[in-house]
C-alpha cells in the first residue's frame, strides 16, 4: 500500500473549461446491495461480505488494477485524513467504526467507498467545469457496476438509500467554484439566495457551517428524487453557468476600475506566503486563494493555476505529514508549513 | 356558577348526558366529588393539563409509531425517526405510507424519473404488464365479452403467480 502525496489528482490539473473560476466538478451515486441490510442493521460479516463483494466487482469490471483499494488501518484518523482532505473520502468514512474500503484510481479522479452511510458511494471528479467528462465517467461505473451487483431499488422511491434525502436517482452532482470577484464587488449574498431559490444548496469547501475560506463554494442539487438524472444535472450546470458568467463580469468590473487595490492585495498575499515563517492552515488558504485570483485574472505570470490550486491541498495538516514524513504538533506544523510554502513558490 | 344536581352544594365541572331507553337525552351537572362517588370516572383522567396533553399525544404518536416495524430488520418507525437512517431495502415498503410524506418535502415528488435498477426495470415492466391486463379485463366484462374476459383472467392469474403479486 503505498501513497504518492506530491503527485495530486488529475482533477486539479486546471486544465478544464472555466477553470479560472471553476475548481472541479463531482458527481457521486449512492448504491445498496438489495440482499444485505443498510449499514446501521449490518453485522460484521455482512459488512465483511459487502466489502468483499464490492471489491470482487472492481476486480472484475477492471477498475481495480487502475488504482488501489484502501481499508482498515489506512482509513483511521488521523492519518485516513489524508484522503478527506484530498476529496477522495468523506469525514463520516474516516470516523466510522465499520469494516469499511475505499478504493481509489491512481489519477484520483474516481473513487469508491465501501460502507460509509451506504453500501457503495462512488464519484467521478473532474478539472474546471466539466459534467460532459464527470457525469460520463460516472454513468459508464455505474453500468459496468450493476453487471456484477444486484442495487436496491423500488418503481416508486428509486435506488434506496439509507437517509431518504438521497434516495431516487442517489446522484449528487457539485461544482467547486471560486468566487473572489463576487465576494469583493459584494454581490456573493445575491447570487447564492438565487442558487438556493432554485432548490440548490451552496456552502463553503472549507470550514464549518456558513463559514466560508478563501472564497471558494460548492454548489451542489438538494433533491434527488422526481427529476432524471439528465436533469438534475442540466439545472446544476445552468445555474453555475450563470453563477461563472457573474463572476467573470465582477472580475472585468474590478480590473476596470480597482486594478491597483487587487494588484496590492494579490501581490501583499503572495509576499506574505514567501516571506513567513511560521503560518495556520485557514491563514494559508485565504492567502493561497487570492494568488490563485491573481493567476487567473494574469496578474501574477509566474505561477500556474494548478501549482496554486494542488497547494491548497498539500497544506493541509493529514497531507504535509504525509509529505514530509513525520508526525507534527500543531506548532510544528505551522512552522513546516510556512517552509513548504516558500520552497514551493521560489522562482 | 351552576351547583351540582346530586349534591346541590359544590360547583358542577362536568355535564353528563343520559339517555333513557327511548334515546331521550337528560343533561345532568356534576361536581368532580360526586362523578367519582357516581362511578363517573375517567374523565378527569382523560383531559389533564394542556402541557401534558401535549406531551401525551406525542407519546401516542410514538407509540404507534413504535408499533410500524420493518419484519425483515426489526427497524421501528420509531427508531428511524431517532437515529434518521433506514435499517434495510424493505424499509421503504414497510414504512412508505409514513415516509411518503417525508420524502414529498424533501423532494417535492415521490414518484422516481430516471435510471431504474435491471432487477427493478424487469418488475417495474411486469406490474404494468399486470395493471394493463386489469384494465383490458374490466373493459372485457363491460362490454359483456366473457370469453375474452375469461381468457384475460387466465392470462392475469398466471402473471400474478409468476411475480408473486
């Protein structure tokens, strides 16, 4: 079992349309064995079984030799947060006391968990605003997956889930969006009530609650029931479309009339991530963040967009350990992190 | 303040309605000392403060809610509502005329579009096969077409035992 923490997912190449805004784009399905009981009712050997199952299907349907699949000791805190923090995996994978497995590709666009709140949940992630890519990707999974696995479903409420909230299609489809022209031209509270309104559900990707770091968001479908899946995605992609537009007119609205206050305040961000020595995580993230803006808007030439975006990640405290190979207090951490940083933006 | 029509000294706090055997009704006030003396009982018990009132009709509702079980997991209605996950598949079923309106809120419909499961698409494509042949067989007996019913109903029964349904 091995990690390669340095080479990061192909979905923050930064390479897919809008990516200027645009971070990735997810899509994940919900699975359940129709001849085992959900996990609350599962007993060891029929989480066993699952896991066992779920893996003899990967095998199968060639996914598994593309990638690696993770279990037990790998998936405990606080090392299983590395995989959390990189998006392959969900907080409520790493907490659970299951007999549980998470496979993932080797480019890290497509991973499966076993035994989280469901039997199966896998996602499809793809670089900049890209549902063509994601949703195909996904769908072509599913297929192969339900030539080896007989799904939980009824005509009436769908594929079951275990919490209604995802039963139906079971498809949850976000956009990870970058949106530092709305914040600073004060339109963000606008346009995520109009997301809201439109049955979608906006948060910040990083921190708890309404919180929000470094200006980034996740919009993401409510419902799961009652639309196809064609369409569920059709009104995600429609509303961040809209969403990715706005944001392009503030960002042509500040370069017109505040060119020097965002130059300051790019330039100020990236001077401090060179010159500290001692820098938080949620610190780091504001600031990483708005060099990423000043990537994208072409202030700042001399990094690339995807250098920026990996960073974000490899900052984050389950990652550097992992990088650098060691177990770090939160001081240390501070200290290691302001290095890596430095190193990493040396010209 | 109306006296009480035993006693004819306390304050009377409930009506009580007889009727005799040709369903003529007698109101009658009553003090509480006098109902319970009279064996008028239970209906004090039967309306408690507003508070409690409350809290019993909840308790009511849990236990009935206590009383819908899933046969193939054991999960309550009860239990799912406090832990908010499904025991198994055959929940759905169990529950679904309590889940219905859940799921209507959550997702404002509760007919599923979409992709169907194969296992799912078969049965789905069956039970329509059966609804269709319902419909064909009352149209048969409307229109007086017995033999055509009578071969319709063959036909029904054997889907039916074929799906089990």
């Amino acid at each position: 079992m091995k990690l390669a923490p340095e080479k990061i997912g192909a979905w923050l190449s930064g390479s897919g349309p809008d990516s200027d805004v645009v971070i990735s784009t997810r899509v994940r399905f919900a699975r359940n064995l129709v001849d085992v009981p959900f996990v609350v009712r599962m007993k060891q050997f029929e989480q066993e079984l699952v896991l066992e199952t779920v893996r003899w299907a990967l095998a199968d349907t060639g996914y598994l030799k593309q990638g690696q699949f993770f279990e037990e000791e790998m998936l405990v805190e606080p090392d299983g947060m590395y995989f959390v923090e990189r998006h392959l995996a969900s907080p409520d994978l790493i907490t659970c006391k299951n007999r549980k497995g998470l496979f993932v590709s080797e480019d890290e666009t497509v991973s499966l968990m076993v035994n989280e709140e469901d039997h199966i949940r896998f996602q499809v992630l793809a670089s900049g605003f890209d549902f063509a890519t994601a949703f195909g990707k996904a769908a072509e999974l599913d297929e192969k997956l339900e030539g080896q696995l007989a799904y939980a479903f009824s005509p009436e409420f769908g594929f079951l889930t275990a919490c209604p909230t995802n039963v139906g299609t079971a498809l949850r489809v976000s956009v990870f969006l970058h949106l530092p022209g709305l914040v600073l031209t004060r339109e963000i509270e606008k346009v995520l009530r109009g997301a809201y309104a439109l049955g979608l559900l906006v948060r910040g990707v990083y921190g708890e609650g309404s919180e929000t770091r470094g200006n980034l968001f996740q919009v993401s479908n409510r419902q799961t029931l009652g639309q196809s899946e064609a369409e569920i995605v059709e009104v995600v992609s429609g509303v961040c479309r809209q969403i990715i537009d706005y944001e392009h007119k503030a960002r042509q609205f500040l370069m017109h009339n505040l060119r020097v206050e965002v130059e300051d305040k790019v330039f100020r961000s990236l001077g401090l991530l060179r010159g500290a020595r001692i820098i938080s995580m949620e610190e780091a993230t504001n600031l990483l963040a708005t060099v990423r803006f000043g990537v994208a808007l072409g202030i700042i030439n001399e990094l690339k967009l995807a250098e920026v975006s990996q960073l974000l990640i490899l900052i984050r405290p389950a990652n550097l350990q992992v990088i650098l190979g060691e177990k770090l207090t939160g001081a240390e951490q501070e200290e290691r992190r302001a290095t890596f940083i430095r190193e990493k933006l040396v010209r | 303040m109306k006296l009480c029509d035993i006693c004819g000294k306390k304050e009377a706090t409930l009506v009580v309605r007889q009727l005799d055997k040709d369903g003529k009704a007698t109101d009658l006030n009553v003090c509480a000392e006098c109902a319970k003396k009279r064996g008028l009982t239970g209906v004090e018990e039967s309306l408690p403060e507003s508070g409690a009132v409350i809290t019993e009709l909840k308790a009511k509702v849990d236990e009935s809610d206590a009383k819908v079980v899933c046969t193939r997991c054991g999960m309550s209605f009860a239990e799912f509502k406090r832990v908010g996950k499904l025991g198994c598949a055959d929940c759905y079923q169990a529950f679904a005329e309590k889940l219905r309106p859940i799921i209507r809120r959550l997702h404002g419909s509760v007919q599923h579009i979409g992709k169907t499961a194969n296992q799912g698409r078969k049965r789905a494509q069956e039970r329509l096969e059966i609804q269709r042949l319902r419909a064909e067989l009352e149209k048969a007996i409307k229109q007086e077409d017995y033999e055509k019913a009578a071969a319709l109903r063959d036909l029904l029964k054997r889907r039916e035992d074929e799906t089990g349904s």
